[in-house]
C-alpha cells in the first residue's frame, strides 16, 4: 500500500521519479531490513521505489510515509482509507513498513485485492515488481523473491517477514496470457 500511495503521488504530478525525499532521524531509526539511511541525506523516489521492492528497507517506508503524509500516522490512516475504497475491508495499516503492531491487520484476500489494484491501476509501473537487483550508494541488494527465479512466468510483486506471522508473499504469474495471483501467509520457509 506503500507503494500503491506512491504511485498515485507520482500520477498526480506531487512527486516524480527523479524527487529526492529527506530523510528524518525517526526514518534513519527504523529497524531491519534497512538501507541505513541518514538523518539529512535524502533519496531519489526511484531508489525508494526500488528499495521497497527488492530491500523491503523500513526506513526508506518511512520517508515516503512522512513525505506524502506528513508523519507515519497520518500516512497509515491515508493508507487504511485506501484500503477501503479498493474494497480490503479486513486490512488496517499503522505503519508503512508492515512492521509489528498490534492494532494492524490484513488477510491474503485483501493483500490479492491490492496486486490486482497496482495491476490495474498502475500498469506502467507494475513491471518494476519483477525487478531482482537494485544498486545504490554502491551498494547491490538483490530480491528475496525466489519464485521470480524458480517459477516459469512469475512477474514478483512482494516478500516480507516479521516474527509474528512468519513469511508471507504475494507474487504473481502469467501464462498463455492469464496471470494468477498468489498470496502466502504465515510460512515457515
């Protein structure tokens, strides 16, 4: 959802692709997964894009929470809003990160609501799901998603981990010009 509110932003001209976002101590405090970003410096939102997707880097979710909502509570409530009009019903966002909290909650038929709204309403930018490598700073991080690797037609979409809940994934497929989506929750592995 994150990256649902970016895309919009970048559609409705408040930011483009090249616009560098700062990075606030709170941002620079997350937890891992991060990319170590310092109060100050700042991030091209192409970067942040790519950092979400393949780093799943808490802090980069952060700067753009804070970016497009002000702070992270505001943005979690612009999410859980979002959620609704796309019809998520069961989902309600605290964070930008998915980070543990205890009031935040999804199910994966929500979460396939989400990939099949980035799909729709997002084409242009659904392709940088499949991305496997990212370099920044000098620095190369390459995807968690190992479907994209193993699984003839796989496009990707998102990996995550907090001790709570285990591994979970959404990813999707396309084959003979239909595409699945598929979503994991609470795997071991």
């Amino acid at each position: 959802m994150t990256l649902y509110l970016l895309f919009e932003a970048i559609e409705q001209k408040k930011l483009g692709f090249s616009s560098r976002l700062s990075i606030s101590r709170k941002a620079a405090n997350q937890p891992a997964s991060r990319l170590g970003l310092k109060p100050g410096q700042s991030i091209k939102v192409n970067d942040a894009i790519m950092a979400i997707i393949i780093k799943s880097a808490n802090d980069v979710a952060t700067v753009i929470a804070e970016s497009i909502g002000g702070n992270e509570r505001r943005f979690a409530l612009l999410m859980t809003a979002k959620a609704r009009k796309l019809g998520m019903s069961r989902t309600t966002f605290r964070n930008a990160s998915g980070l543990p909290h205890r009031g935040q909650m999804s199910t994966a038929k929500d979460m396939a609501v989400l990939t099949r709204a980035i799909i729709t309403h997002f084409p242009k930018y659904y392709h940088l799901f499949s991305r496997q490598v990212f370099t920044f700073q000098g620095r190369t991080y390459r995807t968690h998603n190992k479907v994209l690797k193993t699984f003839r037609g796989a496009e990707g979409m998102k990996t995550g981990y907090i001790s709570a809940s285990g591994y979970n994934l959404v990813t999707t497929v396309k084959r003979n010009g239909k595409r699945i989506i598929g979503v994991i929750f609470g795997s071991n592995t």
